[in-house]
C-alpha cells in the first residue's frame, strides 16, 4: 500500500463560500482590472499588515522587482547572492544590469555582509539581498555599507511576508522591498506581488511602470510593461488575510515539531536565527552534512520513494544555470555552493498533519 503524497508545500485555500461572496462585486461593477475597488481594499489592509508606508500592488513578484529596478535610474552593477530563486539574478539582467555574486553565511544562508565591501566598484549602483527562507539579512550592517557608498537597497522579500526584526516590520527597511504573493507562498493572491517603501516618490513611478508608462489618454512617459494586480487575484488576497495568522500558527507548531526531533540528529543542520526574530515559518530547510548516513541527494530520493516530495531549495546556484554557467563561477562564492549541494527543504503547511509530518521525520531518523 502506497502512502499519500506529500509535496513540499499546499497552496492555500479559503473556504470557497467567502471568494465567491468576495468576488459578487465584480459582477455587479464589472471592473476587472485596472486599479478596482478590490485592488484598493487589498492595498490598504496589506499596507497595514505589513507596517508599511506606501505599497503598490503587482500582478507576480518578478515583475515587481524589475519594476523597482527599472524605476531607480540605475546603472552599471547590483551586489547580490546566487543562493535565490531565479528571479532575483533574472529581474537584474533583464533591467540592462550586471550582477555580481557575493557569498553567504554559514548560519542563515543570508548574504555575507563581510564579503560586500570588497565587491564594490566604481559601478555599484545597489545591492539586492534576500531574506532567504524569510532569514532577515543583516539589515544594520547593509544599512552601514550603503550610506557609505551611497547605494540603493532593495531587498528580495518574497519569503518573509509577516516576518520582524525586533518588532520592526521587515518592509521598514532598505529603499524598497518585494513580497511575492504566489501560490507556492505563505500568503497568496494566486499570482501577485507587491513593492513596499517608504518614499512617496516612488509610487507614481511604479504606478505608471506597471501599466505601460501611460499617465492619461494623450501621455506616455516612459517605456512600462504590464504587471497590474487584477480584481480576482485581490479578492483572494483578501480572503486570505484574513487566515494569514491562523496559518502561521499552524506551521510554528509543525516547524518546532520538526526542528525538537531532528536537531539532536548527528549531520543535519538548521539555520541559526536571532531570537529577536519574528518568523513566518514558510519554509524549513535542513542541510546535510558530512556527519549523516548518507548524502543530500540518497536521502531526497529515499523521501520521494516513500512519496515524500520534498525540494532541493536552492540547487542548482543561479550561477550553475544553463543560461548563467559560462558568465559566472559559482566556486567564488563556496557556501552557497556548499549548502545548495546540502540543502532540502522539507514540506509545511498548515494542513500538514501531524501523522504526516512524523512520517517524515521518521525517515530522516
Ligand atoms: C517566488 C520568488 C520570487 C518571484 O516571485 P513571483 O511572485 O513568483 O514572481 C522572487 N524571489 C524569490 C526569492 C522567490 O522565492
């Protein structure tokens, strides 16, 4: 008998009852798009959510991270780790910019902020850093570097929607932060994305970016795209917030469950965070190491023969992809090489069972 497959997240899904109530406006104003009334609804409770100034609302993260790239007036190169999703390298190359790669620590898989200063050049325009696995940066230490070198910050924030410093709401720092809002994350709107900030000179620019550039009927001001939040995608985000927190919880209960019973394990590794770190708890990646029974890669195939579909969240390193490998060395930066080779995140959330999740550990045990 083969047991039900578990893959490494569930989107999630509010009762259908209260989209279908959410979405009734709809068919009664028939505005899909284009800055709706659910749009601004969405805008507003985010803004307070996330302890925000300004947010502008996208139709998926990557197009919100080109849009803050695109939207600065940067040239030349933007500091950044190879240990992300590819979006974040992509939305660099795409807005006519050149990356170059620094390392990160051992203990959260952050960037290495030790390692930034000597990356700096005369075409440093900015640095892009991610809250890996909603792991905040070094936000203080980014901070330092860039007032000294006068450089924009814009963090790639996609996984740590909800997650504070020391109370201060994550969005608080840097020129701009992302939060992506896909399906796979920990708050979805099925698609979506947002910028957050907090200079107010920001907004029309992306405002106008993310439709084209148009201002009114007879102005274009700049080269746009499309990359607007429509009104369904807001509903869901509505309904959503709503059970943000309930989700939370669900998954803090899974993460400690997880992390008590693996931590005493010899040759697996958990990120170390501050306790003056609010988390999300969106992922839960554990690195295997010399020390275990067997490497990464036996143990992922021993969880997918037993239909735990678990993912080598982040392998390969940007670095080592097709389109990037002849440009790039991913041996200078060797501990996102090391942990990407190490790495697997395994699955949660909030309606992982509890059966489940000892299965899972049983495995690894
Ligand atoms: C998901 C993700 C993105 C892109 O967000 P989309 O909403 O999928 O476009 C960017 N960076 C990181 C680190 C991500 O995980």
């Amino acid at each position: 008998m083969s047991e039900e497959k578990i893959y490494v997240t569930k989107s999630y899904l509010p009762p259908i009852d209260e989209y279908i109530n959410e979405i009734k406006i709809i068919w009664e104003n028939h505005w899909l798009t284009n800055q709706g009334i659910l749009h601004q609804r969405m805008a507003d409770f985010l803004k307070e959510y996330l302890g925000v100034k300004y947010i502008t609302l996208f139709t998926n993260g990557h197009l919100s991270l080109e849009a803050a790239l695109q939207s600065l007036n940067i040239s030349g190169e933007v500091i950044t780790t190879p240990f992300t999703f590819a979006s974040t390298t992509h939305s660099i190359i795409r807005s006519n910019l050149k990356p170059v790669f620094c390392d990160i620590n051992l203990n959260d898989y952050t960037i290495d902020t030790t390692k930034i200063e000597s990356l700096i050049t005369e075409k440093t325009s900015a640095i892009l850093p991610v809250h890996v696995y909603g792991n905040p940066c070094c936000v203080d230490e980014i901070e330092k570097i860039a007032q000294k070198y006068n450089l924009k910050v814009i963090y790639d924030a996609a996984h740590a929607f909800g997650v504070k410093i020391n109370n201060k709401p994550i969005g608080q720092f840097g020129d701009i932060s992302m939060f992506s809002f896909h399906a796979t994350k920990i708050f979805n709107t099925i698609e979506g994305g947002a910028l957050v900030y907090s200079d107010k000179i920001y907004e029309e620019k992306f405002n106008l970016i993310k439709n084209f550039g148009i201002l009114d009927e007879t102005h274009v001001k700049c080269v746009g795209f499309n990359a607007k939040m429509n009104e369904f995608q807001a509903a869901m985000g509505l309904c959503n917030l709503r059970h943000i927190e309930e989700e939370i919880n669900k998954r803090k209960f899974i993460y400690h469950t997880y992390y008590n019973m693996l931590k005493d394990i010899d040759g697996i590794k958990m990120p170390v965070t501050d306790s003056k770190i609010t988390k999300n708890y969106s992922y839960f990646p554990i690195v295997i190491t010399d020390d275990y029974k067997m490497d990464r890669d036996s143990l992922f195939d021993l969880m997918a023969k037993k239909n735990i579909f678990a993912r080598k969240y982040f392998y390969p390193l940007v670095t080592d992809f097709d389109c990037y490998k002849n440009y790039y060395d991913s041996n200078k930066t060797p501990n996102a090489k090391y942990i990407s080779e190490r790495v697997i995140c395994l699955p949660i959330y909030g309606s992982l069972n509890l059966e489940s999740v000892n299965r899972i550990i049983n495995i690894i045990q």
